[in-house]
C-alpha cells in the first residue's frame, strides 16, 4: 500500500524525508519503518540502502535479535496452556543435565522468562546456545531469583532448550511451524544460517571497535553470525512484523484465522515481572511510564496508552517493535546500524510520538550534545582538572556553550560533544577519541578513562592513592575475536581498576568498576546483585596474559 493510501500518509512522507538523512549522521547506512492499524491497513518506509548498496523493500529481511524473545516466551505461554508445563517448574526438571552456579535457590520457569533468575547478561564466546547454558555452572548467581530484574540472554536460551526438549523438534522449526507459518511470516527464517545470509540486508559496524564511534567515522559491513538459540535467531521483513503487529493488535488473529491462542497471548502479558526496560528518552518519544517484563515482551505505559515493546540487537543490526493497543497502532523499525545503538528505538518512539500527535514532537534526532538535551546540566560547564594520573587524556579541559552547543577545549584544540543512546557522551577532539565522556550530577566531575576532571578549586581536594599491584598490572587492552564485545580496556581511576569498553552489541555501558571478590576474581559492576564477573585466567611477569569477561577469553594487546 502506497503512503498516499495510508490514513497517515502525508505526515509518514515527511518523516521518511527526515529519516532518508540519517545515514552519515547515525551509524547505519539504512533500514525500513512499518505501521500497522488494527485493521491491518499498512505502510512501509525505506530509508537509505544496506551495507552493500542494495535497496532496501518491505520484503527485505533483517535480524530481528531480541525480539525473537517474544516468539519464545509465546512458544512457553502455548505449553503451559496445554498443561505440558507450569511458570513455577524448575528448569532442571525438564533439563536435568542443567546446573547454575548459585549460593541461592534455583530459579523457576517464570524466572528465566521475566530476567529475574540473576544470570549474566551472556556468553558471548560459544556460538551454540548449548554451550553457552552449559557454562552457566561456572558462574555464580549474586542475588536470589526474584528479586532483581537483569536482563539475561542465557535465561532463553534454556527456554529454547526446554522447548526442543518438549517439542521433539528443535525451538526454531516449532517457532515456524506454530507461529511464523500462520501469520503469514514469510520473508525471513526462525534460523539464522549462512543459506539464508544473501538474502538478508547486509549490516554495518563502526570501521574502528577499538574507540567509541561519533559521527564522522566510517562504518564498516558487519560479520554474518548464526544463532538458533530461544534469545535471538529470527530474521523478518516489514511485511513479516506488520503481520505480527496485525494479530496483536487483534487478539491473535489475522486473515480471520486464529494464529496466536487469545489464552496464549494473555498469559504472556499478564504475568508480569516488578520491572521491566525503559526507553530511550531525548529524541521526541513520549515518556514511558511504568515498564514491566511478561513473556518476551515489556509491557508499558507510554505518554498515558498500554503498550507492548521489545527491541533487538544484533551484529550489524539494531531494530524495535512497539504496539500501542490503546490506540490500535504497530510500528516496527529494522535498521542496519549494529545493535550496541539503539536506533530502531529511537526511531520507533518518534514514529509513535508523531502518529499520535499528528506531528512530530519536539526533539532533534542529530546527536550533537546541547543545552536542549535532557541530561544536559549547568555545572557541565567551566574550566576542570584531572590530577597528576594516565597518559590519556589533557591535564585540564574547558567546557563551554556555543551557539546551544557544548564545545571542550584543550591543549590549543576544540571539539564537538555528542550524545549517543546511553549515558555517555564522545568528543572528536583530537586527544580525546580513545574513550567516551561522562559526568556525574553528584560529584560534578566529568570522566575520561583513567582521568576524573574537577571544577578548579576541587581538583586536589582528595588525597593521592596507591594502586594495589594487581590492580595496576591489569592496566591495559584486551580482544577477543568475539564480534559481540570485541575489545576493551582497563584502567586505573584513583586507584580504582575500571573495565571500558567503547562499543560492542554487548559490551557493557557505562564504564564499569572492577571491584575484587576473591583471588583473580572482580565484579564488573559496584553494584553487588550483578553476577557478571572478570576472572585473571594466566599471568607473565606479573602481568596478566590471558582473562574471562565471564565464560569470553580475551587476550592482553601490546597495542595501545
């Protein structure tokens, strides 16, 4: 259907034109956004092209990631539906191989599906999912299930695991059998294996994974992974997810046929963690309310209409999928910017904001950091100094307004400050490309890898440290030819080891302290729930060799 033919067509025309601007400006190259009304009346945008230069259709597939999250945690609703299954089994019940390294209880099937069980974030070295969950006994759970919401790709990867178990077929041909086959799913694959990779928009990552990606810098195509594991494996078109947006929109039909159980689909959004994702803020969305975890999919309140909501990152992919049952609307953004940015989201709230209101909200989608920014605060601004401390980085750096601009100066040269899609912030100041910026509203100090910058006058209000020397050795690059999170640094702030990484699907964000636990052993995170861990796996004149970022080998690189 043509924008012409669509309810919304002239305010989708101007949109498109504004998102045709994006690649340069973002770190995508292209993708696609797709509206659905209840009555399944749709329209389709293309932006830009993919990596390869290729046009970009509603048929084109992308890697829809975490998404596929929802397909699994429907593939449990159905099951518990039929009796195979209840939300408060055990996993090992089911897998009885399955063992979690865990001072506290096991956790249940509703656990896994809500991201409270307490498990780490992933694995990002096996590529099976087996691997990956048999891992798990090698980890150790820091907070008792339930308590803590902590986002878990290994928890579906066990559901995907049960599901195999119980379908007698694996996760990813049950997926197209019950659900992809009738919705009329048809463009992409519930596996994702090189047969199907031509066929699928070719993705982009920054050229450089070794310093955070601003604009300016080059992109480069992005590395084809497979997966098939119940955290992420499905490949879909605009038509493919407006299909889908149809049938949620409509009690789980479509065409007048039943393909999602009204009973399925109820169960996978009622039954509902304590907390669930919030959303990106900044970029003319509505504010989301309350966001709270059900099967696969947030369930939220945003700018006062019930919504359900997932994202997806993958290599080379970042997409959203947003359902406002309130207003009887589906939007889903596929774009080929790696999924470490969450621009399918952006992009997604903006639609959404601008079909409610009839135009788009105000809120620049350019990512140059300014007094118009929500985080933007007054004490960012003024002359700061970085005590006597690392190479990297000026001693000193001026912060200053320009034109409603941030600007930082230092050493005789001036930069531009942008924003990005979390809490921190890049420089293209000649000295400063190496790590991102951040400040803090309680201490008014900006961070800059190992360097702390304060307002003049409290630079050396705080006595020197010594570095414990095994904090000190660990100083240093490391790489795994992981493409999930290829690189990362560590440094020392104020005595302190910190782990930074400057991108990567899962690499971690923000800049995380390293805090001891036990011999060869750190917490990545100051907060004492979080269960991902570094581990010293050999050393060489005092200096470590060979590290784990959990069950991930990286190794130390000479090079800077």
């Amino acid at each position: 259907m043509s924008l012409t033919d669509f309810s919304h067509g002239p305010l989708l025309e101007t949109l498109a034109a504004t998102y045709a601007k994006l690649p340069g400006q973002w770190p995508l190259t292209g993708g696609i956004v797709g509206v659905v009304t209840a009555d399944g009346m749709a329209a389709h945008l293309p932006f830009g092209r993919d990596f390869d230069g290729r046009e970009i259709t509603a048929r084109t597939p992308f890697l829809i990631g975490s998404i596929s999250k929802f397909f699994t945690g429907l593939m449990l609703s159905a099951l518990m539906e039929e009796g195979r299954l209840t939300p408060d089994d055990r996993a090992s019940s089911i897998l009885p191989w399955l063992a979690i390294g865990s001072d506290h209880g096991e956790p249940t099937l509703r656990h896994l599906l809500h991201h409270t069980a307490g498990l780490v974030k992933g694995a990002d070295d096996p590529p099976d999912e087996l691997a990956q969950v048999f891992s798990l006994r090698d980890s150790l759970t820091a907070s008792p299930p339930g308590s803590f919401f902590h986002y878990s790709n290994l928890g579906y990867n066990i559901l995907g695991l049960i599901i195999t178990a119980l379908a007698s077929r694996h996760a990813t041909d049950h997926a197209a059998a019950t659900l992809l086959a009738p919705l009329g799913m048809v463009d992409g694959s519930a596996r994702l294996d090189t047969a199907i990779r031509t066929r699928v928009a070719t993705g982009s990552q920054p050229a450089r994974d070794d310093i955070p990606w601003r604009p300016g810098l080059t992109l480069a195509a992005a590395p084809w992974v497979e997966a098939e594991g119940g955290d992420g494996s499905i490949a879909a078109s605009s038509r493919d997810m407006t299909r889908l947006m149809t049938a949620l929109l409509n009690d789980g039909r479509i065409d007048g046929v039943e393909a999602i159980a009204p009973a399925v689909l109820e169960r996978a959004t009622t039954d509902l963690a304590h907390a669930g994702e919030g959303g990106v803020e900044d970029f003319g969305g509505l504010p989301v309310g309350e966001s709270r975890y059900g099967y696969g999919i947030n369930v939220e309140t945003t700018g006062g209409n019930q919504c359900l909501s997932h994202g997806g990152g993958m290599i080379g992919h970042s997409s959203f999928m947003l359902i406002d049952r309130t207003a009887g609307l589906g939007i889903i953004v596929l774009t080929n910017a790696n999924g470490c940015y969450a621009a399918g989201e952006t992009l997604a709230r903006h639609v959404h904001a601008a079909l409610l209101h009839g135009q788009p909200l105000a809120g620049r989608l350019d990512l140059v950091f300014g007094t118009d920014c929500a985080t933007y605060n007054e004490a960012m601004v003024g002359r700061f100094v970085s005590a006597a401390g690392p190479d990297d980085g000026p001693q000193s750096i001026d912060i200053a307004v320009a034109e409603g601009r941030l600007m930082l100066t230092a050493d005789g040269a001036s930069g531009a400050v942008y924003r990005g899609w979390g809490s921190r912030l890049t420089t293209d100041h000649p000295a400063m490309e190496r790590f991102h910026l951040s400040f803090d509203r309680l201490s008014r100090t900006w961070s800059f890898g190992g360097r702390l910058y304060r307002p003049v006058g409290a630079a050396h209000a705080l006595p020197a440290t010594t570095p414990h020397p095994q904090h000190a050795a660990l100083v240093g690059r490391y790489r795994s030819y992981s493409p999930w999170c290829p690189t990362f640094r560590i440094v020392l702030r104020e005595g302190r080891p910190f782990l930074i990484s400057p991108g990567g699907v899962e690499g971690p964000d923000p800049d995380m302290e390293l805090v001891p636990i036990g011999e060869n052993l750190f917490r990545i995170g100051a907060d004492p729930r979080l269960p991902e861990r570094l581990r010293i796996a050999a050393t060489c004149d005092g200096r470590p060799v060979t590290v784990y970022r959990d069950s991930c080998r990286y190794s130390r690189m000479s090079l800077g």
